[in-house]
C-alpha cells in the first residue's frame, strides 16, 4: 500500500461556494421581505396612532368644553332667575331682601367669588360679601343694558393684580319692561377652570381658555402663556387664535414653541357657546415617543426574526457541510489509495444516507481489487 498521507481538502473554484450563495439568497429571501414589512407596518400603526391621538384629543376637547358650557349656562340661569323673580315682585329696592337672596344663593353657589345687585343707574343696591359694595359696576353691566339680555363678560381683573374674573348677570326690569340693572355673580376663572384643567392634565394634555377679545383666562402651566396674556401678543398666540374652531371633523393644527423648553405641540380648539374658545393641546413630545415606541418594537421583531432565520440556517448549513466534507474526505481516501473506514449511515443525513452507502460499498470494492490485484502481483513474483 502507498505510504499515508496527510488528507486535506482544498477547493477547486474560490470564487463560487453554495454556502455564500444560499446565505445572499436567504437575507434577499427572507431579511428583505421582512424588513419591508415591518417598515409598512411601522408606517400603519404611525398613521394610526395618529389618527386615534386626533380622534382622542378631540374628544377630550369636547367633553372639556361640554363642562365649561354647562357651568356657565347654570351660574348664568341662576341670576337670570333671581332677577326675573325680583322684577315680578316689584322689589327690586327692598335692600334687606337682597342681602338674603345672594347670601344663599353663594352658600348654595360657591363658584360665585361674590355677588351684587345693580340698580340702572351702576349703583350697587347690595352685595355679597359686603365690602363689594363699592366699586364700578362691572364689564356685564355695560353688556346687559345693552342687549336687555342675560350677559357673560370677558376676563377683567376687580382691582389691579388681584386675580382673574369672569361675570354673569341677569338683567333687571321694571314694571314697563324696561332695564332696571342686574344682577351680577362674580366667579374667579381659577375655581370653574382649575379641576377641568387639571383633568386634561392628568391625560397628557395642555389647555388653554380665551375670551371674546383674544385675552387667556386661564393657561395650564405646561403652556408659556398666563392669565390675561393677550394671544396677539406672541407668535404662538397668533398661531393659537388662527386655528379655525371645530367640534366634528376639526383636524389638529401643529403649534411651534407654545410649551415650556420651546416645546411644540397639536391643538384642536373648541368653540363655547358663550363666545369663548378651549384650546386643548397635545405635546409633540408624547406623540413622537409613542411612534419611537412602536418603531422600536417593530425592529426589535424584525431583528429576532432575523437573527433566528439566519443562526437556524448556519446551524444547519453547518451541519450538512460537516457531512459533505466527510464524504470529500473518503472520496479523497479513495483517490489516493488510502484504507478508510465505512461511514455510517446513522451519521448522515437522510439526504446524503444513499451517497454514503454508495462510498462505503465502492469503498469495499476498490479494497477487495487492490487485495486481488496485490494478491495477483505477489503470485507472479513468486513464480518468477
């Protein structure tokens, strides 16, 4: 027999190999489509988002709004009423009866910060608490003897730097119908605005209330405005009082720098029935770290995918490698006459189980003809 032999298998063609092929056809194959799928759905659950956070803000701006209407038009029914029942009466200077009327009435009324009847002439027949028995007559007065109709008032403030207010009245009238004053409830913007902000708040949301004449009665403090700030003002007030009001089918308009730190945001505003406006806005912030959340979700799936498709194919294109080199090795053997060992079948694949079987049994033949032929090359040496 030829003496041994280190076996080494080297390659015929460098420059092709079915395992680098099938693993670019695996990634074109497999990576691509899913990469393209997760973009698309990224791209889906974006525009979705979306439209649910327009669809959710809206509502939020609507069931706010909903609140402050039904708030207004109570306080402004109860002097309304008082008013009207005064004038049936006929008592409109019994003094001592007034005292008890807005006396209950703010005990059973606690919004109202105070309360006055105004003869027409803006003299304050009584108050609640009593000191506001002085003073002018107030921005619904001028508005109700007007329109002879009940009156809701801008924001004003009583006495400089004292807190923001907001009256409603009901108007006075004699026994010809004419006006014969009102009947005023004074409220503090904080006490009907505050709880319903904050609930808008604890969802995420900002706001903003503005009167008739384009002044902020009340500003969440996530916002850089504040209290009798007129939207005029400041670039993102103008971009606030353009947006068009809408209580359907309003789209959101993106704000720049209306939040603190130059913070952006999407506002949907909200008309009152009163005249007033709600603006309800939505941080861009909270938006985008929700899209960054769902894009990151779809590429970690996109990432798992990938890596268990392509570490299960290494594994088994591993494998069948192993399988095909040993076979390479015993065809080797056979080429340079060395004695090999059979492979066994339970070692192969089922695949390469009929070529293996067929190495092992030309691997018996060659051996039993190099057996003969050695045997043969012996008897003739013998007979020489």
């Amino acid at each position: 027999m030829a003496a041994a032999v280190s076996i080494g298998i080297r390659s015929a063609a460098t420059d092709w190999a079915l395992r680098r092929d099938f693993a670019r056809l695996l990634v074109i194959a497999v990576v691509l489509p899913a990469l393209i799928l997760c973009a698309l759905l990224a791209w889906s659950q974006s525009t979705s988002r979306r439209a649910d956070a327009t669809t959710q803000l809206r509502s939020a701006a609507v069931i706010t709004g909903r609140g402050f209407d039904e708030f207004l038009r109570v306080h402004g029914a109860v002097t309304s009423l008082v008013a009207a029942r005064r004038s049936s009466e006929g008592t409109l200077a019994d003094r001592q009866r007034w005292v008890d009327d807005l006396n209950r009435l703010r005990d059973n009324y606690p919004a109202f910060a105070s309360m006055r009847a105004i003869d027409a002439r803006g003299e304050v027949i009584a108050s609640d608490p009593a000191e506001r028995i002085t003073g002018a007559a107030g921005p619904c007065f001028a508005q109700a003897e007007r329109d002879n109709a009940p009156a809701l008032s801008d924001v004003y403030r009583a006495t400089p730097n004292s807190e923001p207010l907001a009256c409603v009245a009901g108007p006075l009238r004699n026994a010809n119908g004419n006006f014969a004053g009102i009947v005023e409830g004074a409220m503090r913007v904080e006490t009907f605005s505050g709880q319903r902000v904050a609930w808008l708040r604890s969802h995420g949301y900002e706001a903003v209330l503005v009167d008739r004449k384009g002044q902020v009665a009340y500003a969440s403090s996530g916002t850089t405005l504040s209290s009798m700030d007129v939207l005029d003002a400041t670039p993102a007030g103008q971009a606030l009082r353009a947006i068009a009001p809408g209580e359907v089918n309003g789209e959101w308009t993106r704000v720049d720098n209306v939040l603190h730190d130059d913070g952006d945001a999407y506002a949907i505003a909200m008309p009152l029935e009163s005249g007033w406006r709600l603006l309800v806005l939505m941080p861009k912030a909270t938006l985008d770290a929700e899209l960054f959340r769902t894009i990151a979700t779809m590429l970690i799936l996109l990432i798992a995918v990938a890596t268990a498709v392509l570490g299960i194919a290494y594994w088994q294109m591993r494998r069948l490698s192993l399988s095909v080199h040993r076979l390479l090795v015993q065809m080797q053997r056979f080429a340079l006459e060395h004695a090999s060992t059979p492979i066994s079948a339970e070692s192969m694949p089922q695949e390469l189980a009929p070529l293996a079987d067929a190495m092992n049994q030309l691997s018996e033949r060659m051996a039993d003809a190099y057996r003969a032929t050695s045997r043969s090359l012996e008897e003739q040496r013998r007979l020489r």
